[in-house]
C-alpha cells in the first residue's frame, strides 16, 4: 500500500547498516514517526480515507529522504521508522521538523479530536555514532523512555532520545 519497506525489511536492513557502520565509524539516527491520534480520524472518517492518510505520510517520508542508503519503513499501523547515517545532530533535528511541517503545510482536517483541527505527526530521533558496543535494541528503548511519556508534548512534538 505504501511502497515503502515492511517492518521485518526494515529490521533486517537496520541490522546490517549498523555492522556496517560499526565498521566505518559512521553515525546513525533512527527516527520513529506517529501520526497523532490517528485511530479517532481512522474511525471517524473510514478507513479508506485512513489509508490516503498512511500512504501521504509515506511519500512525504520518501521526498525527505533521498538517499540510497536511507531506510524508510512503515514500523506498524500509523509508525514509521527512519534510519540515516552520516548526519549531524542539528541535521537530525532539521530533518524531524521537515517531517512535522510536511503535515502543517498540507492543513487535512482531523475533525474527530478536540482541539486537534490537522492531521500532525510526532517525531522522536535517537543519533550515536557508532561504536562496536552499539544496539539497535538500547536505542530504540532510549527512545521510548524519553519519547513516549504519558502527556509529552503532545500533537506535531519533536522528541531527541539524546542526552
């Protein structure tokens, strides 16, 4: 549906870009995307209108990263991951708030949740350079204990699982 990789693709390719990167001494960020209170405008608008929804976040994660070696995936549901090498922080961070604006440009209605008049999305990012002690499994949890705190930001967040 998304023309992007499937959770499983997009594991096995995050495993060998890290020994690849292992050895290189790149650094490597992962980003995971969520479309904010996505179940409310599934339901309330039908899921076929949900599915426009799925497939515009992937394409807009497509015109963001370009690169060959850029892995972009759809993690589960309304989640996506993103893997880069080779950035920056800042650029990291530069990356993220492309995401959240791509939605803030195209202004689609969400309707279905008080206080919420767009669709928007939250991005958290964790960025290492690479080490041979480096773990997909220790990012993705520093990610989810900085990121995904019960009242966080809130709708269009950017979130760094950087210290």
């Amino acid at each position: 549906m998304t023309n992007i990789l499937n959770r499983g693709t997009y594991e096995n390719r995050l495993s060998h870009l890290l020994e690849l990167s292992k050895r290189s001494g790149y650094s490597l960020c992962v980003f995971l995307i969520d479309l904010d209170n996505f179940k409310a405008h599934n339901d309330g608008y039908g899921h076929l209108q949900g599915d426009e929804i799925i497939k515009l976040q992937a394409d807009m994660l497509k015109a963001i990263f370009l690169r060959d070696s850029d892995i972009v995936a759809r993690y589960g549901g309304e989640e996506y991951a993103v893997v880069v090498n080779n950035l920056t922080e800042q650029q990291c961070i530069d990356k993220a708030n492309k995401i959240i604006q791509a939605w803030q440009h195209k202004k689609i209605p969400h309707g279905k949740v008080a206080g919420q008049e767009f669709i928007s999305c939250s991005v958290g990012f964790y960025r290492e350079k690479v080490n041979k002690d480096s773990n997909k499994v220790i990012w993705c949890l520093k990610l989810t204990k900085r990121c995904t705190k019960p009242n966080s930001k809130g709708e269009g967040s950017l979130c760094s699982g950087n210290d």
